[in-house]
C-alpha cells in the first residue's frame, strides 16, 4: 500500500472519529463513566435514603412560562406557598410560578446587578445574590403582597472569595436544619458553606466560618444551580455545559445522576440551558432553562 493511500485512509479515520472525540471531551465521559458506574454500585444501599434520580421521568418538557421572554435563571421552591421563585438577571426580578410553570407575579429588584441565585429560607424570607459582586443579602423579604423589593438596605455579605476568577458565583441553597449557606462558583465548580451567616446583635461575637465543601466530581464542566433536599439534607448540583443533575450525599458522596439529554427520563429534545433546579417535598424536581423554559420531573409510584 503507497504511502499516499496510507495517509488518506488516516485522515478517513481521524475523520470518522473526531466527532466522537469531542464529544467525550466535553461532556468528560471516561471520568463520568466512572462515578456513574460507582454510583450505580452505590445505589442498593442508598435506595432509601436517596432520590433515585435514575427512575425519574419528565411530566412536563420545554413549557415556555408566558409573560417571561428571557434571562430564567435559578430556582428555590417556597414551602409555605407551595410555589416555586426563579430569578431573571436583566432587569433584575423575582418571580414567582406555579408548579405547573405558569407565572404567577414579577417583582423588579432594585439595589442590585447581576442577580443570579435565589433560596428560601422560612415564612417570607428569602436569600438573594450577586454573582459578580459576590454578595449575598440574607434577609429579603417577599410576602403576598410584595410589589418591589430594594436590597440596598438590607443585611449582606461580601465574600470577595476568588475576586479574579472570570466566573462569579451561580447558586446559592439554604439548609433550614443546619443553618448553613451553601454557594456555588460556577467555573472551576467549587462549593463554599458558610455558617453562622447572620450579622450579630449589637455587643455579639461574629463567628462566620467559609470552607469548602466536597469537592464536584471531575466530569462536570460548571454549576448552574444548588438545591439542598429538606428530607434527608442531600444536595442536588445542576451543571448546564454538562447537561446533569446530580445527588450527593450530606458526606459529598455521588448518589445518582439524571442526564438531561435527548432520549434519557423521556426527553424528547435536551435541556438547552438548565439554570436553575429544585426539589419539592414530595420529591418532585423542577427545572429551569433560558430563555423561558418549565421542565418538571417525577418519579414513578411502586
């Protein structure tokens, strides 16, 4: 065989794999094999004690909420209201929707710029933060009645943690059992927990103590989204550029995984952009994706 077949017949082949290849870089699937498979490994024992993300299925895909054009981002769900709160980024608002994803009120925010996570905390209370400044106002209020909010005057924190990365911070969740705050830098994924973040009484000692939490396993390229499940304390971390939903254990142990790409859990189309998840106590996951899209998820009764 010449020299010159030869050569074309590397490049046929190079050709015909490439795709593949960069596919597996991207989503990271030798790494993401590995924990899925330690994962699955896992998931007898943990079948009572976890969501069983692998069992889920969408009831209701790519629902565009009307009255929202663009900028969805984040999500926490409101015990008290038995409703979920999103947030857009540009103007800077709270929503609030039904679980069935139509809009319910827009509430514009003032005193602040790139808006970008949003928990619950208790009654009306709410945390709210900025990604770019890296500010965390802890104590917003958002009642019934609420038309507008201005977080100028309220309580905050500046972390000013990796203030020269490019990638500010992209989720925030609220453990009510534990009081801590759990943030997320969105690139490279990194978690904090902050406790004790409240601002002291007058005359107190201000004890707030940041560390990290578990590391993000290797395979997720970003987080999107934090959302601490109430029941058993796990965390479910959203990643957009790998497409993924993912449990971890209150240890920083992977539980289970529920990719959101074509043809996995009934999707007839992949998520395009997840931002924002939660879950309900009923186990129920929400999911939100710019420019307006409701995704719900659930899991089948036995």
């Amino acid at each position: 065989m010449s020299k010159q077949k030869k050569f074309w017949i590397f490049i046929g082949i190079l050709a015909f794999f490439a795709p593949v290849l960069v596919v597996a870089w991207h989503f990271r699937l030798v790494a993401l094999a590995q924990h899925w498979i330690g994962a699955s490994l896992r998931a007898e024992a943990w079948r009572h004690h976890s969501l069983q993300l692998s069992a889920y299925r969408v009831t209701l895909e790519a629902h565009p909420i009307s009255g929202l054009t663009r900028n969805l981002s984040s999500l926490t769900y409101n015990t008290r209201t038995d409703t979920l709160f999103a947030t857009i980024n540009h103007p800077p608002q709270v929503v609030e929707i039904t679980r069935e994803g139509h809009l319910l009120r827009q509430i514009p925010v003032t005193g602040i710029d790139d808006l970008e996570g949003i928990s619950h905390v208790e009654e009306n209370r709410f945390i709210l933060i900025d990604e770019r400044k890296q500010r965390v106002y802890w104590d917003v209020p958002i009642a019934p009645e609420t038309q507008s909010i201005d977080v100028s005057r309220l309580p905050r924190l500046e972390l000013g943690l990796l203030l020269n990365e490019n990638f500010g911070f992209e989720g925030i969740t609220w453990n009510h059992h534990t009081r801590q705050l759990f943030v997320a830098k969105e690139k490279p994924p990194r978690i904090f927990v902050i406790h004790n973040p409240a601002q002291p009484e007058r005359g107190d000692t201000f004890d707030l103590n940041i560390r990290d939490w578990s590391k993000p396993a290797a395979f997720m390229r970003d987080i999107s989204s934090l959302s601490l499940n109430d029941k058993n304390g796990h965390m479910l971390i959203l990643s957009d550029e790998s497409k993924l939903l993912v449990e971890y254990s209150k240890e920083g142990e992977l539980l289970g995984l529920l990719p959101l790409w074509i043809g996995w859990h009934g999707l007839k189309r992949s998520i395009p952009q997840a931002e924002g998840a939660t879950v309900a106590p009923d186990g129920t996951i929400y999911i939100v994706s710019e420019p307006n899209l409701f995704y719900r998820f659930e899991r089948p009764h036995t």
